[in-house]
C-alpha cells in the first residue's frame, strides 16, 4: 500500500491493498439523487439536489476507463441506479455503452445493469434495452393499497399503475424484470398478499428489503419495519418459497442457503463485502455504496480531481473498511456469522445490526424446514 509499511487486512485476512481487484460491482448514480417519486422512507429524497445534476458524458467515459485500467478481473459490472437513472435520457447510455464495447475482449466482459422505477420506460427505451442485453430491476412493495401508501410521484399520486402497465409492456417484449421490495412496519403483516401478488405479476427473481429510516438523532422511525416483524414476514415466504417451486426465486434465501452450506455468496450484506462495491456520483464522487449516506465521512475522493488508483487507496477508504470490520465480538462465536457476517454497516445502531435477531429467526426456521425434508 503507498506510503505504508502495515499491512492492513479486512476480516477475511484479505490485504485492504488487494481489494480493488475484489471490487463486484460499480454503482453510478448519473443523475444523483434526482427522482420524479418521492418515496416516503427513501434517503435519496432527503437528499436530492434543488436543481438536477446529470454525468457528463465525458465524466461517464472518463470512469469507464479508469475502472477498466484498474480492475484485474474479467468482469467487470457497471449498476445504473439513482435517483432514477431513465432521466438521463437515452442518448447518454447509447454513447456510453458504445464507448464500453471497444473494451470488450475474450478476456473482458462487460456488464450493464439497470435499477429503475420504471414510470419512464416505453417503446424506445424497451428496443434499446433489449439491443443492448441490460439486465433490469425495480421495486414494488405490494399490491396498490401497499405500495402506494410509500411510493407516490411528487404529485401525490400512487405510482403502481403505471409501473404495474410498464412492467407487463416489458415482459411482453420479452424483457425479465427483477424485483426489490421494501418491508415496512405496515406492509410486514401481509407476506402472503405480497408474495403473491409479485408471482401474479409473473416476477420470476425477487429480494426484499426491511425498511429502516433514521431521524437526525440517529433514532429509528416509521415507516421503518420493527424488530422481529421482518423475521415473521420473511418466515411466512419461505414456507411458501419452499413449498412452491413455480414462485419466484427469493435472493436472500438463495443467500441464506448457500451460507448454510458454506458455499460463495454474492449479496454483500451476507458476505460482509461492502467494501467490493464503489458508487460514484454524478459529479464523480466516489462512496461506499448507494445506501451509505452521502456525507463527507463515506466520501473517499474523486475521480475527476484524484483518479480512481488513488481514490480507492485513500486514507478514507482504508479508515471505512476497517470500521465495517468492527463487528460485536459476540458476532463471530454465532452459528450463523459465515452466512450473516454482521450484516449491512447501514443498518448498525449503537454497533449492533439492528435486525440481527430477525435473520438469527430465519435462520433458525430455515434449518428446521431443512431436517424435517431430510428426516421424511
């Protein structure tokens, strides 16, 4: 590491030095957190900008290259999220994914990957995204009662008509839309009406996401989703995630299961891999990743005034790694810490992971469905 004779390692015994070349995903925010919703629990909304601030296409290029003279493996992804990326227009990825391609080599593949909340999509955006192979996401929380009672336009006005018509516009292009879906306090008492309503929808891969909102005092607050109420709902799906193969696929407990069996795990709040995500701003900020907040402490430099060697062997970054690393030491005597690893740094109040009775919950009703499959 420049300028140091200490070899600082992360909890894996892996040399902060190498983790570039761990690095997973990159996740660009190019038009920071602007959004024409206005979600009740989302932090973006807190924090979007008075006046829109889009990438340049030359910023855009710019890191593309820097991340591609950087990285080691041979993969490298880029995750377009926001705010919502679409308002950047089309224009912006078409030359930015054709600048993309002079990299792609047998020895580089190159990924893009989009999460929208789908109120712009139409024709021309679906044509593209299927000329280009873009891999797309986006959240619904539930039937209409409960997705829009959080995510609303700025008018007021629910949004999961106009997502619900977009996303059947896409899947009958042939398009496959992933799904996030936030847990709130309300909606943890209708697993079953929202599990279902995603298998209705034809969603075929899902993830679910407890909400968790902080006030300026670093108290949690509604709509955050209680302690142990996330266990309960997530209990309810996968009795029927387990009972049902033609539901969708769940990722936290392909997740869950791989932990269970020792086997790798992609999701960084169950392998303890924040610190393999970057997130670079429009303006060419780079933090920790979308969910960290955008303050001075997650800021690890920038990529216009510093370039991205030098950003991720910053002083910031290397102080960041090791306080994601300073886990409860009751963490690592759990039974289940090779499948949790702490959880997400994000969701940590007075050093403790907030919702860490909740995953022991799951765990602990996932292995019992497991012995009683292996016992009939």
């Amino acid at each position: 590491m420049i300028g140091m004779k200490l070899t600082v390692c992360d909890k894996d015994n892996i040399p902060v030095s190498d983790h570039f070349a761990r690095i997973s995903g990159i996740i660009v925010k190019p038009c920071s957190n602007s959004c024409n919703l206005k979600c009740s629990y989302c932090y973006a909304s807190a924090l979007a900008p008075s006046k829109k601030h889009f990438m340049s296409i030359d910023l855009a290029k710019r890191m593309v290259e820097q991340v591609i003279e950087t990285a080691v493996s041979d993969r490298v992804e880029f995750i377009w999220h926001g705010g919502e990326p679409l308002l950047r227009g089309i224009g912006f990825y078409e030359e930015v994914f054709d600048f993309q391609k002079q990299f792609i080599s047998s020895r580089l593949k190159i990924t893009n990957a989009i999460q929208t909340n789908l109120t712009l999509l139409n024709s021309q955006w679906i044509n593209f995204f299927k000329k280009e192979c873009i891999q797309l996401s986006t959240s619904i929380d539930g039937p209409s009662l409960i997705h829009d009672r959080n995510r609303r336009a700025r008018t007021g006005n629910g949004s999961h008509k106009i997502i619900l018509d977009n996303l059947k516009n896409a899947q009958n292009s042939g398009i496959t839309v992933n799904t996030l879906t936030v847990v709130t306090d309300e909606s943890s008492n209708y697993a079953k009406e929202v599990y279902e309503h995603l298998s209705a929808m034809g969603i075929r891969n899902c993830g679910f996401l407890p909400c968790f909102v902080l006030d300026k005092d670093m108290n949690v607050v509604p709509p955050s989703v209680k302690q142990g109420a996330f266990g309960n709902f997530m209990r309810v799906i996968f009795d029927m995630y387990y009972n049902d193969a033609s539901l969708p696929k769940v990722r936290e407990f392909e997740e869950m299961l791989h932990g269970l069996f020792d086997h790798n795990m992609s999701v960084c709040n169950y392998n303890g891999s924040c610190h393999r995500f970057i997130c670079v701003n429009s303006n060419g900020d780079v933090y920790s990743c979308d969910t960290s907040p955008l303050s001075a402490e997650y800021r690890y430099g920038n990529i216009n005034t510093s370039g991205l060697n030098k950003v991720l062997d910053s002083k910031k970054r290397r102080e960041a790694i090791l306080r994601t690393n300073e886990i409860c030491s009751n963490c690592k005597s759990c039974q289940y810490y090779k499948g949790c690893r702490g959880g997400c740094p994000n969701h940590h109040v007075a050093g403790r992971y907030y919702f860490c009775a909740d995953r022991k919950m799951l765990y602990s009703h996932i292995e019992e469905r497991l012995l009683n499959l292996a016992s009939n």
